[in-house]
C-alpha cells in the first residue's frame, strides 16, 4: 500500500515525523510532502500561491513517483487539496481519508466554510503580506508543553490565497465513485461538525472516530497510524 499524507495549513510534511516510521514499519510506501510556502519549503513563499499551486504539489509527486493504488490523506484545509488531486488524476487513487478535514464542494472555497467571523479576521490578517498567521495550540488540540513547543518553532503564516481560491471540479461523476473516510478527531472549534453532520450517516463514507483533538499526527502519532491502516485496508 501507498500512503501519501497531506499537511493542513501552517504545517509542513513535517507533522507526520511519528506517523511515517509505523506505517513503514508495516511495509507501506509512504510520502509526507510540504507544500509550496510552508514547513521547509518557507523560502518559497509568494503572494500568488493559491490552492491549484498546491493541488499541484501533490498531483506532480505522485505523478514524478509513479505512484499507483494511493491512499491519499488530508488533514484540516488538506481536505480541499486531497479533493482537488483526485479529480485530476483519480485513476492512480485507491481510497481518499479526510482527517478532521474539510470536504468542499465545487465551486466552494475554504472561507465559504470558515464562518462569517473566522473569515473577516483572516481577511483582515491577510490584508498587508496576504498571509494568516497560525491558530492558538489549545484549537489544535496541542496541550503536552514539549507538542505545543514542537509545533510552534514549526508552523509558519499560511497563503491566504488558497483559502480564497474556489475548487474547480472537472469530473465530480468519478470523484464520487472513489472510497471515502472521515475520521472525526473532535476538534474544539467546531469547524468539521458540518461535514461530520452530512456524512456519519452517508452509506457511501466510512465514518470513523479518533478522540484525540484535531492534530491527532503529533497527539497521538499510534492512534492516528492505527486509524490510516484501518482505512487502507476496508
């Protein structure tokens, strides 16, 4: 099995440090790219990276890799990503898990998720270098000293363009066909309660829990592996 495990906003590849090593250990390929402006690819940060940029990020690995059978993870704002990837090259797609991540719509950008409120103030922040600077760590679930430490020396601004760009879907018809997972990791902001709501019940989801916070990959790096085989392998 193939993993490639996608970071959401201010991350890098970075946050998958702990998780990488036990899907290995299991003997699955797996690939934990930064995209375009964050983790330790900073120094490319420009004002016109917006969400096909990082589309694009993912698309052209898995494409340079020759990677096939993928179970392509998104964490958080990866989820717009993860959707966007597979509806351009959704024949190399084995299954696509949304980790307390967004699930867009065409047409929709993430701000049209974000709430009235959040969005005004990422606006607002974004006004002068069109970047937002990273949420609080009690809202990522972070609350070991040594994790929110860990993660702040990390996290950097996030583009506000990818927030803002629509997702453009060409082929929805055979993006619904593909295998789906939501794993629901309760995050304390509420943000993915409306996604929870229209697919815990949905037969063409699996639905699953992880009662860990929102950044389940550095909370708890075992469960959330566990979690990822899981789904890998229904």
């Amino acid at each position: 099995m193939t993993f490639v495990l996608v970071h959401g906003a201010w991350h890098g590849g970075w946050c998958w440090r702990h998780v990488l090593p036990l899907l290995r250990k299991e003997n699955h390929e797996a690939h934990a790219p930064t995209l375009t402006g964050l983790g330790d690819r900073a120094h490319l940060a420009h004002p016109d990276i917006n969400l096909e940029t990082h589309i694009r990020d993912v698309q052209m690995l898995i494409e340079a890799e020759e990677l096939n059978e993928v179970v392509l993870v998104g964490h958080s704002y990866a989820g717009m990503v993860i959707t966007g990837v597979a509806d351009r090259i959704g024949e190399r797609i084995r299954r696509l898990v949304y980790l307390d991540a967004f699930v867009p719509e065409n047409g929709k950008a993430l701000v049209d998720y974000a709430g009235a409120e959040r969005a005004a103030r990422q606006r607002s922040d974004a006004a002068q270098g069109g970047t937002v600077g990273p949420m609080p760590a009690s809202a990522l679930g972070l609350t070991r000293p040594e994790d929110i430490d860990w993660a702040t020396r990390r996290q950097v601004r996030h583009p506000f363009g990818t927030m803002t760009q629509p997702l453009t879907l060409a082929n929805e018809a055979a993006f619904a066909r593909l295998p789906k997972s939501f794993v629901n990791c309760h995050s304390a902001t509420g943000t993915f309660d409306q996604f929870v709501a229209k697919i815990r019940n949905d037969p063409a989801w699996q639905y699953l829990e992880l009662n860990t916070g929102h950044d389940a990959m550095i909370i708890d790096p075992q469960a959330t592996a566990r979690v990822l085989l899981g789904c890998a392998a229904a």
